[in-house]
C-alpha cells in the first residue's frame, strides 16, 4: 500500500489539544469481483473478523451498524462504543459511512466518515479506493499525531488487508 497523504495544513490549522482530524487515502487491488468485494464489506460477521480490535459489529438495519471496538493508542486503552451508518451507497460500486464512537474512560469522542470506490481493472480484479476523515476529541486528543498517525493508519492498512485475505480466499459470507 501506499503511504497515507501527509496532513494538510488546514489539519495544523484546526488541531488543538481539544480536537484533531487525521485523513488517510490509498487504493489497493484485490483479486474478486465487486460483488463479491460488496458481500464482505457489507456483513458484520466478517467485518468483526476484519477490523482490528472489533469486539462486535451488529446490524441493525440494511445501513445501521453498531460497534465495539477496544485499541491501543500509545500507552492509552481505549473502548469504543458506538454506531456506523451507510449514509451513501452504490452497490457494488461505492459506499459511504459516517460513524461515531465514545470511551468512557478518555472521554473522546471519534467521529469517522469514509468513502469507498470500487471499480474493475479486469474480469478478476478491483480497484479499492478509500479515503477516510478521523476527527477526535476528550483525552486522545492529547496524544500528538506523529503517535497517532501511525496507529491508525496501521490499522486502516490492517483492515484492508483483512478484507483482502477473506475476499480472495473465498471465505465470508
């Protein structure tokens, strides 16, 4: 994968010790056809196999989901709980979610909105382009980007890749 997009400025702009606002884009391919890409994509089952730390991700409806999600951030736990809503889609070419968790222990606040494109390159392979807002705030916050940065986008990466082995490897619903 590639490397995420270096902050812009407007990130330092807005960045305080009360919020922060990372943005993370990349594309990937992935031999499957966007079908069966959607079908992974779109289940809780496999997406709590597949996103790092999740503990449960239900749905609720055809577009609501509701999460719980435990990570390390530096020498902070933090325990998510919150909700993701496909609040644009496509299928099976494109979907946007807007999300919103909370730990009770930092008091932060994460509120995430992401985008993802697919598109054919061949018969057997499709494009995956992402992008992704991360804005936070309560105790996390606190924790400069230079740490943060990493950590998420190592588990964005680790997502991705999750995805990448349960698509081609045919398993998932």
């Amino acid at each position: 994968m590639s490397q995420p997009e270096d902050e812009t400025p407007a990130d330092e702009d807005a960045e305080d010790e009360n919020s922060k606002q990372l943005e993370f884009t990349d594309t990937f391919e992935i031999e499957a056809s966007k079908d069966r890409l959607w079908s992974v994509i779109s289940d809780p089952e496999t997406l709590t196999e597949c996103v790092p730390g999740a503990e449960s991700i239900e749905r609720e409806s055809e577009r609501e989901y509701t999460l719980e999600i435990t990570r390390e951030i530096s020498h902070v736990t933090v325990a998510l709980t919150g909700e993701a809503e496909f609040v644009e889609m496509n299928p099976p070419d494109y979907i946007v979610t807007k999300g919103h968790a909370y730990d009770t222990k930092t008091g932060s606040d994460f509120e995430v909105l992401a985008a993802m494109e697919m598109n054919e390159v061949d018969d057997e392979t499709v494009a995956l382009t992402y992008q992704a807002e991360v804005s936070f705030t309560g105790g996390v916050a606190s924790i400069t980007n230079a740490i943060l940065r990493p950590v998420i986008n190592r588990d964005v990466e680790t997502y991705f890749e999750n995805v990448k082995s349960v698509v081609e490897a045919g398993d998932g619903s």
